[in-house]
C-alpha cells in the first residue's frame, strides 16, 4: 500500500493561545503558563502559534521562537 501526502504547507495549522490572565495573575498562573508554552515551542513544530496578549507589554517574550508571532488585542473586558 503506497500513502501519498498532500503538500506540507496544507498541513501546516496556525494556533491561537490567549494570554489575558498575564496581567490578571502575575506569579503562579503566568509562570505555569510561561513554563508550559517553552515545552511547546521548543518541540520546533511547523506549526504557527499566535500569541495574544490583552496588554502589548509582554510581546517580544517569546520572540526567540522562529514560528511564535505575538499579538495584543488591548481589550478591557472578555469577550466569552
């Protein structure tokens, strides 16, 4: 049985992870999650991750990550 793949590109996923509880919890919940998303992205996959932020100060945290792309949306409430 022979497999064909598609086109890597077509395979490649962009994945959000929303930040807002940085400014909200500062110390245990943010270094649990800080702690968590360097696990994730030192496995180098194809994958994009976008980061959001609720506040632009933390953008650049993971800038040493080649597919992290960091982004805030700088609303005060919760939209869910």
């Amino acid at each position: 049985m022979k497999i064909e793949f598609i086109d890597k590109q077509a395979l490649i996923m962009r994945i959000g992870v929303m930040l807002r509880h940085f400014d909200q919890h500062p110390r245990r919940v943010k270094n649990y999650a800080n702690y968590l998303l360097n696990e994730l992205l030192s496995l180098n996959s194809p994958h994009e991750i976008v980061l959001i932020y609720n506040n632009s100060k933390f953008i650049g945290n993971f800038k040493h990550f080649k597919n992290v792309r960091e982004t805030a949306l700088n609303i005060s409430q919760r939209l869910i």
